[in-house]
C-alpha cells in the first residue's frame, strides 16, 4: 500500500519554501540585507541565503497570480508595517494549491 502524503506535507516540504524563496528575492530588490530578511520572515540568516542563490525552493514554478501575492507580502514586508505573515502566507499557499493554473511541480 502506497502512504499518500496530506495536502499540508506537501505544502510545507515544496510550497511554503517556494513562497519564501520568492519573498526574499523580492525583499533584496528592496535593498534589505539577508540579516533583515531573516529578521523580518522569522527564518534563520542562512535559509534565506539559500533562498536567494536558488539553492532551496525551486521545484514550484508559480503563476503570475501568486507572484503578484508574492510581490505585494514583500512589498509589505519592506514597507515594515504590522504583518500578518501566517494569513499571507496562508492566502498565497491556498491560491497555490486550490487552482490548478497557480502552480505546475518540476
């Protein structure tokens, strides 16, 4: 018998770190050093360094409705307002997975 993986597993093994990959490569656009990055997204300096280069959180690709979510979290983000990264991370993950047009698996 074949162990299926719930919907969750797979969005914090592949889904969640595309989305932080993408939030902190916008978040360098912005000027933000990785330490603020880091800081800011609630993850270790080194995760977002592997963010960054691409070397973690590559095996989604997105669609250009989740980069405009992308985009806007990051923009929030640099903006340093009071945000709610779990709902927002929340809405771009259930865009991800509830449309088949948001996201395709390498």
């Amino acid at each position: 018998m074949k162990t299926q993986r719930a919907p969750c597993e797979t969005a914090v093994w592949h889904i969640l770190p595309a989305i932080r990959s993408q939030v902190a490569k916008e978040l360098v656009k912005f000027g933000l050093s990785q330490k603020d990055i880091s800081e800011r997204l609630g993850i270790t300096q080194p995760a977002v360094s592997q963010y960054v280069t691409s070397k973690r959180g590559t095996n989604v690709a997105l669609s250009n409705d989740a980069r405009v979510l992308i985009r806007s979290l990051a923009q929030d983000v640099a903006g340093g307002g009071d945000v709610d990264l779990n709902v927002r991370v929340c809405e771009i993950c259930t865009c991800i997975k509830g449309d088949d047009a948001c996201v395709s698996f390498r």
